[in-house]
C-alpha cells in the first residue's frame, strides 16, 4: 500500500492545481514528466509486492485493494492537508522502498 499511496502522491503533484496547492507554485514540464515517471515505477512495485501469491486472482484482488487504501488516504490528505502531500510521498516511498525485500519477492 505504500508504493500504491507514493504512485497517486505523485500523480496528484502532477496536476497544477494540486501542485499550486501543495507548493504555492504551478509545475513545470520537467518536473511533471518526473512525477509521472516516478507514479509508474511506484506502481510497479505495489504490483511487484503481490507476484508472490500462488493465486492469481488473489493478487489482482490484493493489489486493488492495495491501490484503493493508497488513493484513499491520497485524496484525504490532498483534500484536508494539501501543504503536508509532498513530505508524506517522500517519507512513505521511501519507507515502501525499504520494506520491498521483506515483501518475499523472488521466493514462494
């Protein structure tokens, strides 16, 4: 879930006007290009934390759930605390990106 809320975190930065609410400061194109890129990478590895499971199906399920809870809490703190969205997708994509090995990636 915390590469699911770090991938809409930055899909939602992408945006002017979530990015002029957060920042104070419209986008720029390089910036938004970043944000894009950085949302599919995080959203392969939320997917990438759900391979292991035997079944198929429970992963797809897994990961929407996944992907429900992190737009979820996105869209909250977007909404309540516009200002606080950068400093949560930093601090929780990097703490996504260090709890991938205990995923069980690469083992069944």
């Amino acid at each position: 879930m915390l590469c699911s809320f770090a991938a809409f975190a930055a899909l939602c930065l992408a945006m002017e006007r979530h990015h002029e609410d957060a920042l104070d400061e419209a986008p720029s194109a390089r910036r938004v290009r970043r944000l894009r890129t950085v949302a599919v990478v995080a959203f392969i590895a939320s997917w990438w934390t759900v391979i292991p499971r035997t079944d198929v199906g429970i992963a797809w399920v897994m990961w929407t759930v996944q992907l429900t809870a992190g737009a979820t809490a996105v869209v909250a703190l977007a909404t309540w605390w516009p200002r606080r969205l950068p400093a949560a997708a930093i601090a929780v994509g990097a703490a996504g990106v260090m709890l991938l090995p205990l995923t069980g990636i690469g083992g069944r």
